[in-house]
C-alpha cells in the first residue's frame, strides 16, 4: 500500500508550495481574517470571564468552581490576544514581502 503524506501544521506554509507564485492579496485576507476570528474568541473568552465572577459573587457555595472557569476564561482570552497579535506580526510580514522589502535575518 502507497503511504500517504499527510501535512499537518499549524499554520498554512507548506514545503510543497515552495517555487509557486504567492497570492499575496489572499495571503492578506487570510491573514485579517483570522485577526478577526481572535479578536472574537478575546472578547467572548473576556465576556466569559467576567459572567463567571459575576456568578462568584452570587453563588458562594460554588465560588470556587466559578473562580476556576474566570481564570480559564481569562487564560483563553490572553491566548486570544497573542494569537491576533501574531497574525497581525504575520500580515505585516506578508505586506512587506508583498512590497519587495524582504529583511534576511542572519541572526
């Protein structure tokens, strides 16, 4: 049986695309798109976190439990935020290659 080759990264550049041209508009596009989906998942994780303390307050004999599930939604809101920044650092990236000013890090 032929063994399949299966990709499995985290973000979208692949090996296999190396030589083709880029589309950098929908490189870009991809790129505010999941800045969108992040700034999304901060604000409902943010959301999520305040309901939670909310109902620590309400509700002192499970106070535990609710300041557990603030912090996780606080923790998934953080991670939030690094993810929007990375992509924002990833379409900044893309636009300069885009424009012709690729920076070759030597170090």
């Amino acid at each position: 049986m032929a063994e399949e080759k299966h990709d499995h990264h985290l973000f979208h550049h692949h090996k296999d695309d190396e030589g083709k041209p880029v589309d950098y508009k929908k490189e870009e596009k991809e790129h505010k798109h999941h800045e969108h989906l992040g700034e999304l998942g901060a604000t409902a994780a943010g959301a999520y976190a305040l309901h939670e303390k909310h109902k620590e307050k309400k509700d002192p004999e499970h106070a535990h439990k609710h300041k557990i599930e603030e912090e996780v939604g606080a923790a998934i809101a953080v991670g939030a935020g690094g993810y929007v920044f990375h992509e924002k650092k990833e379409a900044k990236k893309e636009d300069k290659e885009a424009h012709g000013k690729k920076h070759h890090h030597l170090f």
